[in-house]
C-alpha cells in the first residue's frame, strides 16, 4: 500500500492551524487535537486534499512512478530485440498495479 501524504506535510499543518499531538490511528487515517479541543478529531479530508495539491507526489509514489516509465521503456527494448510481446505484457500488468494503488483511496 502507498503513502499518499507526508507525515511531514500534515505535522507543518497542524503546526500551521493550532492542531496538536498528531497521530496515524492506522495507514491514513491522521488525528489530532484541534485547537482548544479535548478530543482528537480526524484531519478533514478535505484539508488533507489541499495539502496533496500543494505539495505534489511524496517520495513513495514518484519511485513508483518512475519505475513504471523505466520498465515501460526497458520493456519496448526487450520486445523489438527478442521479437516478442511479453515484455510489453509484464509492462503492462506492473503499470496497472502501480496506477491503481496511486488512486487515492478517500474518494
């Protein structure tokens, strides 16, 4: 599973708006205290959503992403050299995986 937000990038929110003692109560899923609450409440979504637009992709998913290109690429090699489409299939079958664990879950 993939990270979409830095851990990095909501602390600085929360730091930014009051909010205290961040947590992850499991893989995206962030609290914290609001300001002059006694209860965690989860970060809005769409909060979440403008610190995704402002910072872009995290680590994890430009790895990702870049690996996708260079098999993509490494794998149109291999098809003209070996004269066959299995390269362009494990292509294919990696791009798909990566794309659809790219696609934010919170929609």
């Amino acid at each position: 599973m993939m990270n979409h937000y830095s851990i990095e990038w909501i602390e600085a929110w929360c730091m930014e708006n009051g909010w205290t003692d961040l947590f992850v109560e499991r893989r995206g899923n962030y609290w914290a205290f609001p300001p002059g609450g006694v209860m965690p409440e989860p970060i809005p979504v769409h909060v979440l959503r403008v610190i995704k637009e402002e910072n872009g992709l995290t680590n994890q998913e430009l790895f990702w992403s870049l690996a996708a290109v260079f098999i993509t690429i490494l794998s149109v090699i291999y098809t003209f050299a070996f004269k066959c489409p299995i390269p362009l299939v494990f292509a294919f079958a990696f791009n798909a995986v990566t794309v659809a664990q790219l696609e934010p879950e919170d929609v």
